[in-house]
C-alpha cells in the first residue's frame, strides 16, 4: 500500500525551502507541495495570535491540496502554533523544534545547549521547554540574531559584516561548557559554513532542517503514509507574493530544482 | 473657520513616525492619527499589487476615523500606491516621493542626485520619474539599501557594522558630481548622523520626512483645512499588531511622545 498525496511544507516565506532540501534528499519519491507566505513574511517579529492565525490559513490551503501531513518548516510557527494545528486538522502535523531539541539532547556530551533564532522563537522559551521536558538536568542558553535573516536573505552567506554578527551573537552565548549549537531558524542553515568559520572552538551544530526530515521520514512510517518506492517525487513551490532575489540564491545555494512558482493568493 | 480632524498617516510599520515627528514640529496644533501596519511589515520586498491593495485597506481605516487628508508617510507604498488612492478617497493625498524630489531639486548645484531607498521604491524608479519630469536635465543614481532597515530597526544607528553598510551602498552612488542624497526611506532620517559620519565629502542630505510635512503645511493651506491655531494637536497612533523593541528605539531617537498604542485589526 502506498500514498502519493503530497507532504503539504509551509513556512512564513523562503526559508523552507531548507527543510524541502533535506526532504528531497531522504525521501526522494514523495510528493511535496511547498507553500511561503512571502506576502507577509517575516513572522519572526509579529505576535504570536497573528502567527497562529496565518499558520491555520497557509495549513487549510495545504489541506484544499489533499496533503496527507503538515509539515512546519518554521521555527517561529512551530514555537506557538502547533497545537492550534493538530486541533483544527486530521493529518500529522510536525514541527522542527522537537526533532532539534531531541537531536541536540542526542549529540551534546556536556548537558550545556545553545540554541539562536529569531526574536519570536527565543521569546517563546519553546527550545527550553522542549529541552527540559526531555531532559530535567540540560543547562540551555538562548540569544535572539535578528539580523541574520535579512544578512541571508541579501546573499551574503560569506561576507566580513555576516561573519562579525555572528560573531556577536554567539560570542558570549558559547562560553562555558557548551558543546552544541542548535540553529532554531530554517534560514540558518545556509550559514553553517560561515558559523563553523567563525567559531574559534569545536561546537555540535544541530541544523532543524535535517532532523526534522527525519522526523518526518519516521511519521510516515508509523502512519503507513510512503508513497511508492519507484513513485518519482514531485516539488511544487507556491508563494503568496511574487519571491524576490532570495529565491534564486536559496535555490542556489541548496541546489534545489523546481519549476515554475505558482502565485497563491491568501483567503 | 478651522478643521480639528486629524490628518491620517499611515506607513507600512513604524518608520513612518520620522513623518510623525516632522509634522509635530510644524504644525503641533493639528491632530495626527497614525496607523503603522506592523502585521506586514515591511513592505519592502512585496509586489506592487499587494502594497497598492495594503495601502487601500490602511487608508480606508484611517477614513473611518474621519481624517481630512491622508498622508502616505512611507516611500514604498507612495512608489506605487498615489493614483489608487487618489482616486478612491475624496481628501487630499500626500506622499513622500513629490517633496523629496522637489527639495532635492532646489539644493542641488550640480544637478546631479543620487536616492536611496528599499528595493521596492528603487524597483519602482519613481524618484527618477519624478526629478526627470521637474527637470529634463537631472541625473539619477539610485541604490537600493535593503539592510539598513534591519539594522536600524535593531537600533544600531551608531555601529560599525551599519557604517559598514552604509559606505558599501554610497561609496560607488556618490562619485562624480553628485551633491545631493536623497533619504528615500522613512527609516533612513534615524541614520542622518552615521551616513554625515562615514561620508568622506560634503554632501545635502535631503530627508523626505521634513520636507512632507512641509507639503503637507502647503496643502491644508490651500483646501483650508488647518486647525485653530490654540488647537492642542493630539498624536493617537495605531498598529496592527503589537509593536516590538523598534517603537521604543524610533519614540527615543526622535523625542516623540504619545499615549497608549492602539491595537487594530485589518478589515
């Protein structure tokens, strides 16, 4: 038995498209509609009933397209909004926040966790809870990099004022006995090269895009949702306003191919 | 005869408040009412359709509470969004664009401008359109500037890393003859010190918020629209969702004071 109903990604914009990667890569015979709110992205600095709020509306477009899961390619949404999903919809839903959380508790040797993300996410406290909900003795500190989306969506994935805000931002977070980073925004892989060169010392980065595809590859297994092994996995990318040069230099940069966006407009 | 309804001001969030401010100074005997629409914010990197459709929906809001002029204190959406509204709400409509080209126009010397702005206004070439339509001899440089936003909207308005930036979009816009800047942003007057400061040579800054208010002033002279001049001006500023730490940077750097914030919902 097998399903060819779409995986149904959605996230406030391009930044997703991280997470399609790493879906691509493990499950290359799903079926993926990809859906970007880039008519209202970023989320990251707006109030959590109004992410709530666009999270339902971009989930019930997925649904219309017979998704047979949701999955939050978002940092931010998953920080306030999935409980709101898994009421309101009859199919998976799942995050990256609890398939990081889980991988960094894996890696880390010390118990000490960084995690950096948007303003919204580090102030929803949804890494920490999630961390410590897992494990009671993990010590976890946090730190909002609000300039990294706009430095990432520019293109400036190796450039001196990107390697100084990193610099910046995690200096004074990875003192101490911290052995792991957890990258809490799908933006934030496209930088990992950058980090990793920045970073005087030897850190575990935890990307959410890769262990949330896994997440989703373990879903789809308990719930006997696999599409057929031959089946030739299709992408499709829909925006809700026409993408911007962050587009072409995600889809670079991740070696990502797709045809042609389609333009969706919001309810 | 006098006319104590405000003047309606909208922009795409809170930089718009540079507009606020300006009008404050001049004419502090009329009532402003303000409506940022930080819900989606920034309009920037969105398509002209949307922010003209945005722009209609903040207006008609601000029509409701019976203001006597609208100002578009945002240079996005007065890049695409004047003849819509024009054409829709029965008040004058100013913008930001017009003034700023005008005063650039009379301090030049050369005759040679050069604009920055986000990369939905320099898209647009409206400032070209509308120096060129003043003046058939007028030479145009424009850049788009889309970090300096995030910067300050992070409040690094005296920070190596923006100076950075800065001088990475002027340096090669302001060769040659050029005399003039134009601060095609509602931001950007929050970086007048640090862009004086990295300029290595003499140059008019031309800050589109003062010189629309100035526009402003003129036009509520002509229709007869002024408020009594003992009139106590009152400042009520609305947003669309809960503002985060920028309100707090732009109310200091500008010395602007109001009451409570607004909270509205979009139609």
């Amino acid at each position: 038995m097998s399903d060819e109903r779409p995986i149904g990604i959605f996230d406030s914009g391009i930044g997703g498209l991280t997470v399609v990667k790493a879906l691509r890569d493990l499950l290359p015979n799903e079926n993926i509609a990809y859906l970007g709110d880039t008519a209202r992205v970023p989320y990251g600095p707006k109030s959590p009933d109004t992410v709530q709020r666009y999270a339902l509306e971009l989930a019930g477009m997925l649904m219309k397209q017979n998704a047979k899961a949701l999955v939050v390619a978002c940092n931010t949404v998953s920080s306030v909004a999935i409980p709101a999903l898994t009421k309101n919809f009859p199919v998976p839903v799942i995050g990256v926040i609890e398939p990081g959380a889980r991988a960094a508790l894996a890696v880390t040797r010390t118990k000490h966790i960084a995690v950096i993300g948007t303003r919204a996410t580090i102030r929803s406290g949804a890494y920490e809870k999630t961390l410590r909900a897992m494990a009671q003795d993990v010590q976890v500190k946090s730190q909002a990099c609000p300039l990294l989306v706009p430095l990432i969506e520019e293109g400036l994935l190796s450039d001196p004022v990107t390697e100084q805000m990193i610099l910046r931002y995690l200096d004074p977070l990875l003192s101490g006995e911290v052995d792991t980073l957890v990258l809490g925004c799908t933006h934030y892989p496209l930088l990992t090269d950058a980090i990793a060169r920045v970073l005087k010392r030897q850190i575990m980065i935890v990307d959410s895009a890769h262990n949330c595809a896994r997440a989703v590859e373990q879903m789809l297994d308990q719930h006997g949702l696999r599409a057929a092994p031959l089946n030739n996995g299709k992408l499709q990318v829909a925006l809700t306003d026409t993408p911007d040069s962050f587009l072409n230099i995600a889809r670079e940069a991740l070696h990502l191919s797709f045809g042609q966006i389609e333009l969706r407009a919001l309810p």
